[in-house]
C-alpha cells in the first residue's frame, strides 16, 4: 500500500548522501520532496503541513548542523515525526477489572466490520481469552450467517439469538449478549455493531443506542485503509457522534495509496491500534507506529520478523537444528528441509517475510513475482520420496526420479532440480550455522557474506600508487571522492558495482534456496 510513499522518500534521500554539510536550500528542496511524496499518497493536507513545518524545525536546527553525518540525521527526524502522525507509541486495550470485556465494533458498511470481528476473536483466543462474538447488524443481508461461518473458521463462541436479515432488536441482542457471556464463562464480548454506505442518523442513533446499553470498554472504529480522504470525514462523523477509543486499519494489504489512513490518528487524536492485512484470520495484529514508519522508510520490520518466528518456530527444536547443522551439511535431511519449509509457510506469505527485512525494497518487484506455489511443490516431491531416500537424496537415481514425479504430479526435471537445490541449500544453512553468513550477499544488513570481498577490495586498493605531484595527487583525489559519490547515489545499499538497485538481482544460492 506504502510502496509508493516509500519509492519516492527513498529518491529525496538519495540525494542527501554523500554530502557532509546540508545548507538551508539543500533542506527546503528535501521538505518540498516529502510534501510532494505525501500528498501523492493521499495524506490529508493538514497532517502534511504539521508534518513539514515539524522536520524543517527540527532539520534547521543543532541536531543536523552539528551531526557528523547530516543526511542520516534529516532521515532520523523524518522516522520520528512519521511515528508521531501514526499515533506516537503502541497502545494496548483496556480490559475490565470485573466481568466480560466489551468490545463494540463501528463502522460503514464495507469496511470489513464482520471479518474483523472474526480475526479480534482470533487473536485473542491466542493471547488466552475466551471472546464471545455478538451478531448486532441485523440489517445487512446474510450478516448474522456471515458472522457464524467466520466465528467457526476461528473456533470461537458466537452469540446470535435474530436471524437478521431486517428481523429483530440489535439493542436487546447486545444487552442479552453480556449476561450470556457471564453465564458462559467468556470474558471478552465483541459486538459486530451495523454499518451503512454513508454517514446518516439512523445509523449514529442505533450505535449511540448500544454503546449506552451495554457501555463497552473499547469503541473501536473500522476503517477501510483504501477509501482515501473520505476514511478522515467518517472517522471525525463517528468521533463526534456516536465516539470511540481507537482505530483499526482493514484492507492494509491493498494497494491504493493509503494516507487516509496514515492521517486518522493525527486528524481524530485516537491512536491506531490494530491493523488487519490480509484475507486470512491470522493477518492480524496490534499496530506499531515506530514498525510502520520503519517499513515506509525501506529499514524492513525485524521485530516483527521475529515476534512472527517466535509465535510459530518452537525453541528447542530450532536449538537441535541448529546444533545438526553446526555438526556439518550431511547431518541436515531432506525431512528436516521439509519441516523448515513447512514452519516457515505458516508464518505467512514468503513475499511479505522478505519484505520486512532491511533493505529488501530495493528489490520488491523480484520478491512480488516469487510464486508461492512453488513451497507446496516441493513440499509435495519430497512427501512421495521413501523414508531412504529424504534420509540420503544421493541414491536417488533415474527410476527413482521417475517414481516420484509420477507421486507428485511434476515433471522428472523438477525432482532432480529439488535435490541440486536442497544440496546448494543445505550448504549455505550449515554455513550460516557456523557464522558464515549468506553467500552472494554483501552489503546487506544482516545478510553477511562481506567481510572476504572487503579485505580483497583493500588489498587490491594497497598496490595503488599515488602521483607525487601534489596538484595532480590533489586532482585524482577529487575525481576518486566524486567516483564515489555517484556510486553511493546510484547504489544506496552499497551492492557490489554494477549491482544498483535497478539492476539487482537476488544471488544464485538464494534463488535455488526460495524455488
């Protein structure tokens, strides 16, 4: 949604480097680069020239005139501020001291309300709750079935005494609901409330009804992350009218432009605390404003990499795959292959995990086009190989290839194709084990895989004579320092030379290793 946002902040500050003082005209074009850059991703105007007048403060300031590196120190200010328009810290919800939480979900119609619901429920049933959803849109047709199939999908209880469909008292359904909950032991209640296409009485008077019978201790507003300025003049209809405690973002993972969404918190003063990002219930989670400014920045999500591998990878087994792998390459089977590949398919979409690490939206089209497909393939060559043959892949000959392309449904080349990949793989993981790092990957955070080129880039540099001519030695000087700035701005992730961001290609070893 923010890939244009973060295309254009990564050209402004490409401009920046390599400059080792930053005069007042070199920050007024940056500010006028980034308010252009927000308001083409549909940032609201008032929230722009806050945002603005905020940065050039602070860039005009000591902290940048006074920094040893001034273009990293203007990039810091505008991580900061973008963190104070999305609302500043996390904020967690509140919970009742005595009896059922409740939770009341407002909205318009089409904001994703009753999906929502699902995926709160979901979540929480994860953090140790045991949530109750409330069918209350009885006007909406099939909304109170469309609640219960979602409510089965997440294994949670659904309280939902009306058809709906018109038929019934969404007031009543909602106070009947908490002693429901009571009696049933649930100590979370959300009440799916009714939306409408746009902002009318009807609709405020029905919300306003339910909030003051059932007195939630969250009002949490839905908002289309798509709907663009009109997502800023519903959230301020409900804020006045019927009010609420915080926002969540639906439909994160589309692809409009998205600074609707990005001004609600600024505009309402109520902080966005949850984001929904996907179709699945699982793509869901509270919403870090410093994490999200991080990714508009192209500086990836690692804590969020990380919290997402701790939910699905268990501890001991990562420890004893760790210790195979430090053993040597042929300790790893294609069995253990088969079971990394299959824990990291349930953190999500390998796309959206490649995307969250540092530096990756240099290369976001070559991850976008990964076939996600392919991770189920393989999955399947590997599930019709003899427990033999995972255990040592280098009997499997010709027939063998053979028989197991007919179990699989693929073509013989794609086994054989598997089994080079796995040996590549296995190599590159063993070496990762033992602090290698990634082979083929200089340069990017965390990546590794950089130290042997540098010190064969000193040592060539070494032999280089210099001109004892002071004037020439003081020319070619400049012309090396100018050499370089146009490599640094060509290529801000300090690729090897001729691998630029437009031209970077994901190495060898990695492509075998993702399919």
């Amino acid at each position: 949604m923010f890939d244009t946002l973060s295309d254009r902040l990564a050209a402004t500050f490409k401009n920046l480097r390599g400059k080792g003082r930053l005069s007042e005209a070199d920050i007024d074009a940056t500010a006028r680069e980034i308010r252009i850059a927000l308001l083409e991703a549909d940032v609201a105007l008032p929230v722009v020239r806050a945002f603005i007048k905020q940065v050039k403060e602070r860039a005009l300031g000591s902290e940048v005139s006074q920094a040893l590196n001034p273009a990293q120190q203007v990039i810091k200010i505008v991580n900061d501020e973008l963190i104070t328009i999305l609302g500043g810290e996390t904020r967690r919800l509140r919970f009742a001291k005595s009896g059922p939480t409740v939770i009341m979900l407002a909205g318009l119609q089409g904001a994703g309300k009753t999906t929502l619901a699902g995926k709160l429920g979901t979540w929480l049933k994860k953090q140790g709750h045991a949530p109750l959803l409330v069918a209350c849109d009885l006007q909406r047709p099939n909304a109170v079935n469309q609640l219960g199939v979602v409510a089965e999908r997440a294994g949670v209880a659904i309280f939902a005494p009306e058809p709906g469909n018109g038929v019934g008292d969404p007031v009543k359904v909602a106070r009947d609901s908490v002693e429901f909950a009571r009696a049933k032991q649930h100590d979370v209640v959300i009440v799916d409330t009714a939306g409408r296409l746009g902002i009318d009485a009807e609709m405020m008077q029905q919300a306003a009804d339910i909030r003051d019978e059932v007195r939630p201790d969250e009002i949490l507003f839905v908002v289309d992350a798509m709907i663009g300025q009109d997502a800023v003049n519903t959230a301020e209809a409900f804020r006045d009218g019927v009010g609420f405690d915080g926002v969540v973002l639906s439909k994160l993972d589309g692809d409009a432009r998205g600074g609707a969404a990005l001004s609600v918190a600024h505009v309402t003063g109520k902080q966005i605390m949850f984001a929904s990002n996907g179709e699945k219930l699982d793509d869901f989670d509270a919403f870090h404003p410093d994490r999200m400014a991080s990714r508009i920045l192209g500086m990836g999500d690692m804590l969020s990499l990380i919290e997402k591998a701790e939910q699905t990878f268990s501890q001991d087994e990562a420890e004893k795959m760790a210790a195979k792998l430090a053993k040597g390459p042929k300790e790893f089977t294609l069995d253990d292959f088969l079971s990394q590949m299959e824990q990291v398919r349930k953190m999500g979409s390998i796309s959206k995990l490649l995307g969250m690490l540092p530096g990756m939206g240099q290369i976001k089209n070559q991850i976008n086009n990964l076939d996600e497909r392919d991770v189920d393939r393989t999955a399947a060559i590997i599930k019709s190989m003899t427990p033999a043959e995972r255990q040592d892949p280098t009997i499997i000959n010709g027939s063998r290839r053979v028989r197991i392309a007919k179990g699989s449904g693929v073509d013989v080349s794609a086994v054989k194709n598997l089994v080079e990949r796995f040996f590549d793989a296995r190599k590159m993981m063993s070496r990762m084990a033992q602090g290698g790092g990634m082979p083929g990957m200089p340069g990017l955070p965390g990546m590794g895989g950089g130290a042997s080129r540098k010190k064969k880039q000193q040592k060539q540099a070494k032999g280089k004579r210099q001109s004892g001519n002071p004037m020439k030695r003081k020319a070619e000087e400049q012309a090396a320092a100018a050499r370089r700035e146009a490599a640094q701005a060509d290529n801000p992730l300090g690729l090897p030379a001729g691998q630029g961001a437009q031209n970077f290609e994901l190495p060898d070893e990695f492509k075998k290793f993702m399919g």
